[in-house]
C-alpha cells in the first residue's frame, strides 16, 4: 500500500467514525447527561442590570419610539421597565461539541417600555463590539410592538429560564431547567411538543431535523414571525467525511491493483 494513500484512509475512517459516535444516539445520550457541565450557561445579575440600564440609554429609547411610530419632537412619555428578561438560544458551538454541555446560552436580555396610551414595546438588548473596536457593550439592538417576553416570563417557575428555539414553523418558545423543556406559547410562537421534552430527546429532534439544505439564513431578532433554518450538523458532516473515505479507499484499491499488474 502507498503510505500516503494508508494514511489518508486510516484518518478519513477515524473521522467519519467519531462523527457516528458523537451524534448517535449513544454518545448523544451520554453527553447530555454529563453532569460535569450545566445544561444552561447563566447571565450574572450584574451583568442582567447594566442591559437594563442600556436600555434607557437616549439611543434605545428613541428606537423605541420609532418603533411605535411617535414622532421624534413629540413629547411623549415612555416607561422603561427596571426589569429585564434574559432569553436564551442553542449555544451555536453545541454541535461542535458533539452534543456536550452547555446547550443554552444567553442570547439577549428583553426590556419591556410603554407609551402613554397603554402600548408595549420590547427592547431587545445583546452585546456588540463597537464600530472602532474595544470591548463588547450592551446596546439595544432591536424592537418589537408587543410584551412576549415579560408576558412569558411571568410563567417559569423556579430554576427556569425562557428558551427561544427556531423550530420548523418559526420561533418556539419553552421553559427550560437542567432536565426538560416544558413548551410555552406566546405571540405567534407555538411549540411544537405537546409536554415536556428531555434534553437527550431534544438533541436527537436537533439532529433528525438537519437537511442537506445549505447554510440557514441570519436570523431577525426583532421579526416575531421569522425564524431561521436548521443547522446541517450531522447528515452534511457525516456525507462528505465519509466520501472521502470512499475516495480513499477507491484509490488504495487501484494502487494494490496497479502493483499487483506491475
């Protein structure tokens, strides 16, 4: 055999079996019940106040009244809540991972304001790095005409935090503690799970939903009726991993031919 060519094969298998074993439903399994990470990556609480502080920065508020349609001269008051939400999404690097803990991270922490004639709006604050760089900073980065979050949040119990998931029909929300996702409804978001899920069920939903389909759109944080597409995390890892394995082998092959002929 070439050593090039056993080399490139033996790596190539090596590959294509770790990604089997990371995203079947043993290694799933045995990830999510690792308990030497938590299931959910918390926001300190200080870190909670000063996203709530940013939102009454002059900068946020005026989104706010954009959002609501008030026109800049007009003296209008608006209430800012001193409370904030913080929403949680799929760690993006959970798949990377191979299923490890923590699943949750947090995403953004919603602040509710209202306007004298009764209407809410929705600040959602996150962490961005400034245009000149320098470290990340609170910022409002997004507005919606509605209470989802608070309205929702009112609704955990103990050791829950709000999980937003971007499921098949748009964005889902859920409770979520370190053993299930109890399924929420609010705004246009319906989850799909008539009960709770457990995280090992919802990691194995996460990777039976992956298609081939190409990279999933950026989502809209502030549009309640978008969501984007699933990540290809097993089936596109999985499919190209192993035909380069078949590459490999097809190629030891000819060689073995080759000399056997020479």
């Amino acid at each position: 055999m070439h050593p090039v060519f056993g080399r490139t094969g033996r790596r190539s298998a090596v590959t294509v079996l770790a990604a089997v074993v990371l995203w079947g439903p043993t290694g799933q399994d045995t990830a999510v019940a690792d308990s030497r990470h938590p299931v959910i990556e918390t926001l300190p609480e200080q870190e909670v106040r000063a996203a709530v502080a940013a939102a009454r920065t002059p900068v946020a508020v005026n989104l706010a009244r954009s959002n609501l349609g008030i026109p800049a001269g007009e003296a209008a008051t608006l209430r800012v809540g001193e409370r904030g939400t913080v929403v949680h999404h799929l760690d993006p690097a959970f798949a990377g991972r191979g299923g490890r803990l923590p699943l949750a991270v947090p995403g953004y922490v919603a602040v509710t304001a209202h306007a004298d004639d009764g209407r809410a709006v929705t600040l959602q604050i996150a962490r961005v790095t400034p245009a000149g760089g320098g470290a990340p900073r609170w910022a409002a980065v997004a507005a919606a005409q509605d209470a989802t979050e608070a309205d929702l949040a009112r609704r955990l119990e103990a050791d829950e935090v709000l999980y937003e998931n971007q499921g098949p029909r748009g964005r889902e929300w859920y409770a979520l503690d370190d053993r299930a996702l109890r399924p929420l409804s609010g705004g246009r978001g319906q989850s799909d799970s008539p009960g709770p899920l457990t995280i090992a069920n919802y990691t194995k939903a996460l990777r039976e939903r992956a298609v081939p389909a190409g990279p999933p759109p950026a989502p809209a944080v502030a549009d309640r009726s978008h969501g984007s597409g699933d990540r290809t995390w097993f089936l596109v890892g999985v499919g190209i991993l192993a035909a380069a394995c078949g590459s490999a082998a097809l190629r030891y092959r000819r060689g073995r031919t080759d000399r056997h002929h020479g």
